[in-house]
C-alpha cells in the first residue's frame, strides 16, 4: 500500500477543463501548469523536488510504554492575509475563527456529518491527527491573531503573485483569502481556490507556497478550505486525471488505495456512483463523500488519505516537516493553545495591541470597475469615516478631523462636515487594554471649494505656473494604493518636447533593495488605478464645449490580445463626489468610453524600459464633447488609467476646454470696469469704472443665488472708485457680482479664501 501512496504524492498531477460558466472549487492542478508555463525553470525544480521528497518519506514514531506508535497530533500554525478594498471581501475575524473550528473538525474526523458516511466507506474514515492553529505571534515575533487585513487590488486577481507578504513558510501555513482567485489558466467559471502541493513550491519557487480561497468560501459549513489543506498536504482529486469530471467514459486515480478510481462528481451527491473500475470487485461504489470531490455531500478522508498527509508532514517537500517542530510552534506562540478557537476564548485567541485603520465609504475605489470614486467632496458635505482597525478586538477610538465639525470623534462611524477648502489631514488612534495605535493620514481627502478655480472656456498646456516636478498646477493626483506608480509634471517629454504629465508605471527592479523595494512589483501592475483630476471649471456660461487632449504611450505587450490597459476619462459636476464616463474618440474615431488595445497604443514596444516619447509622431488625440448645465459651476475632469503586468509609461499633455463664453458685456467696452481684490482674503469689494450716461447698479449674489448685497452708484460721468457696501468679512466661498447700466450688463464671478 505504502508504495502506491508514495507514488501519488510525488507523482504529476493534471489540469482539468472543460467548464462552462459556474462555481469551479479548485484549480490547484491548473495553477501548478499555468505557474509552470510563466516560470518555466520551477518546473525544473518542481521535478527534482519531487525524487526528493519520494525519498525522504519515513514513518516517525515515539515510543511509548515500550510499544513504537506513530507520532502524536500535528500542530500548524496558521496565518490569514484577508486581500481586499475594503468591501465585502474585507470579511470579520470571527468567520476566520469559525472555519479554522470546522478545519481542525475534518481533519480531526469529528464534523457532524461524519455520521452520514455510507458503506463500506465508514470503517475507512481517516484521521488525519492534525490541528490548526491560529499564530500567536508573527515572523518578528509581534503579538498577532493570526489575521492580517492588506488594502489591495491583487484581491481581484488572486494569482501566484498575488501572495502579498507571505510569512516564513518553515514556520506558517499561509491562507490568502481574495475577492476573486486566478489560477492563471482558462478555467470559465466562479473560482472558489486553490493550492500549492508541497514540491511544486521549493528552490526558487518557495514564494508561491500557500493557499487562495475565495473570501465567501470563508463561511461555516464550506469545505473549500479543508479541500485545498488536503492539496498543501499532498493529497490529488480522486478523479485525477480527468478532464471531463462526471463523464462516465472517463476514469481518474489518485493512486490511493481506499479511494476507489472514479469519473469524480460534480456539485451533486450520487452515492451510489459506481467506481470506473470494474476490476474492483470489493468495492464497487466511489468515495462521493470525499473532501477531496467535488460531489455536494462532502464529507471524509480515508484512512490511507490520512496516512498521505502524514508522510507530507514528515518529508522534506515544500519545508512541511519544519511546520510542526517544537521549535517552530514556540516561535509562533502556538505552543499551549487550544482548539477550536473561539472568538470569545481569550485563551485562544491572544489580546494583542490593535492596527488602525479607516476608509470612507464613498471614497472606496473598487478597481474590479463595480465603482468609480475618488477621495473628493463639496465644501460643507457631509463625510462618513468607518473603522477598518485589525489584530484585536478594539475598545475605544479617538478620531481627529483638520477643520471639520466635529473636529474629534469617539465613534467607530463619525460624519464630519469640512469647513474650509483644501487636502485635510485624518488621524485615527485605537486601542484597547495590550496597548494602542495611531494612522495619521495626511491629504487623505481633498475638500472643493464653493467656487471655480478657472472659467470655461480653458486650457492647460503645464508650461506655466510652476517647475516641473512639484505638481502644483491646481490638479489632483490620486495615487489609489500610495505605491511606486504616480502622476507628476516632468519637463522635455510632453509634446513638442514641453512640460507633461507623466505616470510612471515603469519601476527597475534590477535595482530593487531587498529590504524595502517589492521584487514583483511590475508582477503586479494589474489592476492599479491611477488618476489625474482637472481643476475645477466653471462651464455653466459656456456653450459647444468640446474637450481634447493629446496622450503618449508605448506598451510591453506584444500582442494586441495582452494589452489589456485602460485609459478613461470621466467628469463631474459636484465636486468630484460622483463621476460620469465620457464617450471618447481617437484622432476623430468614436472608440467608446476606454481607450485601450490598438488605440491606447502610440509608440509601439516599450522594451521593459522606462519608455520616453521623443518625437510628436508618438502622440495622439482624444476628444469628447460636453453638454454644460447651469449645475456646472465647478466642472472637473478626471483622467484614469488602469495598468497591466504588461503596463509601461503614460503621458497626458495639452488639455483643452474649448467652447463659446455666453457671458457678454455689451455696452461696457469703454467703461473699464476693474472688480478687486479678487480672489480677496476677506476685505470689501472695490470697483473702478469710467461713468458714462447711466446709473449703475451691483447686486452681489452668492452661488445659490441668494442676494447679499446691493448697491446703486448715480455717477453718470467722470471715473468712479468705490467700495461696495456690505461686502467685507464674506465667508470663504464663491459669488457673482451682478452689475447692470441702462439696457446693458455683466456679471463677473468674487472668490473669497
């Protein structure tokens, strides 16, 4: 028996297909090919593993009252990554502590539905004699619940790389829990995980090791997580070898001995399925009710699946002979827990220090495209603030607001009102009796004021203002993950060689410090939102607005398929709090609301290298028209790009706001009328004009248009200055200053910071 054992653990294991669009509980097989055909020397690797662990199995026993036994329970430590964006995926600790209770059930035989084992399956119900355990302490030896939540968009594209901040795997079982797992193949359908057999993952390929499950997965009563443990321990699907699961013309084995050869089962719960082979007289059903299907009803390993796993625990593959060391289960302080661990079991799950942690709501990117947003509100909108702290239950919370009301918070869920414009610092203490922590978010929100900061129609070419380099051309810049790729003015690579807006996507990780730089970097550019937001324009006065732009860019795909990089362009109207696609076209060509395959691309393969534009042949235009409402006081643009792995350098250069002004001051040409200071600090308005036959009259409105002050000047010759009456100490905000003579008038637009 032990000799076919052996042979399924070290042995190759298949990929399956076939699917069409539904729920596919694992894809181990697929990832092991697909990591293979992008790292082609771990496959290498993954083969020599393979003789190595075949000869390293042993049987370790002890001793005891002089008869030899087999080893004594094994103890894993066990660590979580919760990948999310804050979202649903972003799932409690305390569905983390009720799977880890049922995980240690099944691998204990001691599930409930044990009982519902048929014949003759029952006298073979393995336990496997291995515990989970939640780590106590991490790789630095800091107080941990075994339970890291990292903001991240990999938690849409769950792949290999996907394995952020994996801990010492000698010494954890790493768990990464993702919105939606990539096996990187071409299964269709709703992935829910998949895992790393043990000699896949050593030499240069250590990285990979671990598990990814899909974050609904991690719920009482699914098996996903138990299934994919029984692949990190060495076990294959019963139907290995199949690629058409349930086909009764096809039959897989896993070499197990008490896991009859079978089609395998697919969402249902046949128990009377017989075995593919009919060689085997003595047992003429399939294992339904193993973990290790795919049937409904699973609920078991075997005596000789259990045996497996313990000769993967005592080889040297994949380091799972380290996991359960009397070293390793001090260093990671899970020596003298218990199980199953309980959320309300201080003696299972330590009290550790909290990690702070927030976001707001509204302000949540999700870059799976479900929600367009950004870090932006209205002057005196209300914003609500939500706790997002991990590590520890949390006791109480000090929250403080830069100019808002309130200006401080207790609550786990304030909403603040910011009472001046500009960015705004957030802070948020948490704490609780093992200690406290504080984040200090500076520009984490970025306030609009009441009134526009340039009257349509407008240009930004970024060849004034400013130097290059600095970004303060009015514009906002959101960096969605705070990570190496950003937009920034660079001088020389715009067109004609001018200033432009440069996102450098591109990052030399040849030149990476181990220590502080991510080597997979550029492995995982996919999915990275950055955006470019216009200053606010006032186009409530202008008609026939049409916008245009120029961009350069080159890619590393090769071809057209793989480039899978967008750029968007949205616009809004209140201040950023809501954004709506713009319909685009391409040197006059309607090509939707993304630029993206053959049109994003002017300049061809970028070479992996930090790519340039040099000539304007490397430019091209985009353009879009814009319908202006009287809402459109403090219109804003938004530029988007949202990178491939494959991704390389984006430039944005000429933005032109053309249009009609409507506003005319017919009969004023010769009056040279002169409204200052303007933008004012507060002191009253002063006017200056050339009277000629007419009385003038001021009427000063604020942006809703209620009136706050007027004022008639009789003068009917001579040149007039005065200060308007009423109009010192206004409130920080924009108004319009009506002015009418006769027949004839204007309206010029007051700012006051």
């Amino acid at each position: 028996m032990k000799k076919r054992i052996f042979a399924i653990v070290a042995g190759s294991f298949f990929a399956f297909t076939g699917f069409a669009q539904q729920e596919i509980p694992c894809a181990t097989d697929e990832a092991l090919e697909s990591l293979h055909k992008q790292f082609p020397q771990l496959k290498q690797e993954y083969l020599v593993n393979q003789e190595l662990m075949r000869n390293s199995l042993q049987v370790q026993t002890v001793v005891e009252n002089g008869v030899e036994k087999k080893k004594a329970t094994y103890v894993i430590p066990v660590v979580f990554h919760i990948l999310h964006e804050y979202g649903a995926e972003n799932i409690p600790d305390s569905r983390v502590y009720t799977i880890m209770e049922e995980l240690n059930e099944d691998y204990s035989a001691t599930n409930p539905d044990i009982s519902q084992v048929v014949a003759p399956f029952d006298t073979v119900i393995g336990d496997a004699d291995i515990e989970f355990r939640l780590a106590a302490l991490d790789p630095l030896g800091n107080c941990t619940n075994g339970i890291e939540h990292i903001y991240n968009h990999e938690t849409n594209n769950g792949e290999s790389v996907s394995k952020i901040n994996q801990w010492n795997r000698a010494r954890y079982m790493n768990v990464w829990v993702v919105h939606t797992p990539n096996s990187g193949g071409t299964i269709q359908g709703t992935l829910l995980g998949y895992a790393t057999f043990p000699s896949s993952t050593d030499g240069s390929g250590f990285w990979t090791d671990g598990i990814v499950c899909r974050d609904y997965t991690i719920n009482s009563g699914d098996r996903t997580l138990s299934h994919e443990a029984g692949h990190y321990l060495g076990l294959a699907h019963p139907f290995n070898g199949v690629t058409d699961i349930g086909n009764p013309t096809q039959c897989g084995d896993d070499g197990v001995q008490d896991t009859p050869p079978t089609e395998g089962s697919f969402s249902n719960c046949n128990l009377a399925l017989p075995t593919c082979d009919t060689t085997q007289t003595n047992v003429p059903i399939a294992n339904v009710q193993n973990i290790m299907d795919y049937s409904s009803c699973a609920v078991m390993f075997t005596e000789d699946q259990a045996v497996i796993m313990s000769n993967t625990l005592q080889g040297i593959a994949g380091q799972r002979n380290q996991l359960w060391q009397d070293s390793i289960l001090q260093l990671t302080g899970v020596e003298n827990l218990s199980v199953p661990q309980d959320p309300n079991d201080q003696l299972t799950v330590p009290l550790c220090a909290p990690v702070a942690d927030f976001f707001t709501p509204d302000g949540v990117c999700k870059t799976d495209g479900s929600a367009v947003c950004t870090k932006t509100v209205c002057l005196g909108s209300n914003v609500r603030f939500e706790d997002a702290s991990w590590n520890a239950v949390i006791d109480s919370y000090a929250w403080e607001f830069q100019d808002a009301t309130p200006a401080t918070s207790t609550s786990p869920t304030p909403i603040v009102a910011f009472g001046t414009p500009g960015w705004k610092t957030v802070t948020l203490t948490v704490s609780n009796a093992a200690g406290s922590d504080t984040r200090i978010s500076e520009k984490y929100i970025y306030v609009s004021p009441n009134w526009s900061e340039n009257q349509g129609p407008a240009t930004f070419d970024m060849e004034t203002d400013v130097a290059p380099g600095t970004g303060n051309y009015l514009f906002l810049v959101e960096n969605v993950e705070e990570n190496f790729s950003k937009f920034s003015v660079v001088d020389g690579v715009g067109y004609d060689q001018s200033r432009a807006w440069k996102l450098q996507t591109y990052f030399d990780n040849s030149q990476a410090d181990p220590f502080t730089d991510d080597w997979f970097y550029n492995f995982r550019l996919g999915g990275t939102l950055d955006r470019l937001i216009t200053p606010s324009i006032e186009l409530a006065y202008t008609s026939n607005v049409n916008v245009t732009f120029k961009y350069a860019y080159a890619t590393n795909a090769t071809v057209t398929g793989d480039i899978t990089e967008e750029l968007k362009v949205y616009s809004s109207r209140d201040c950023g709090e809501s954004w709506t696609p713009r319909i685009l076209a391409v040197d006059g060509s309607t090509v939707g609301s993304a630029i993206s395959g053959d049109d994003i691309v002017t300049a061809g393969y970028a070479s992996n290298a930090d790519f340039n534009p040099t000539s304007n042949t490397q430019w091209r235009e985009a353009s879009f028209s814009y319908t202006p409402t009287s809402a459109d006081m403090q219109t804003r643009f938004m530029f988007e790009f949202r990178a491939s792995d494959l991704a390389s350098n984006l430039f944005i250069d000429n933005i032109n706001v053309s249009g009609v002004l409507n506003l005319q001051e017919t009969g004023f040409e010769g009056m040279d009328l002169q409204v200052f200071p303007n933008p004012s600090a507060g002191e009253p308005i002063n006017v200056t004009y050339l009277a000629q036959d007419e009385p003038v009259a001021f009427t000063l409105l604020d942006a809703q248009g209620k009136v706050i002050a007027t004022q008639v000047i009789n003068t009917t010759n001579g040149q007039v200055s005065t200060q308007l009456e009423n109009t010192a100490n206004l409130p920080s905000a924009m108004y319009f200053l009506e002015v009418t003579s006769g027949d004839n008038s204007t309206t010029r637009k007051v700012v006051v910071m």
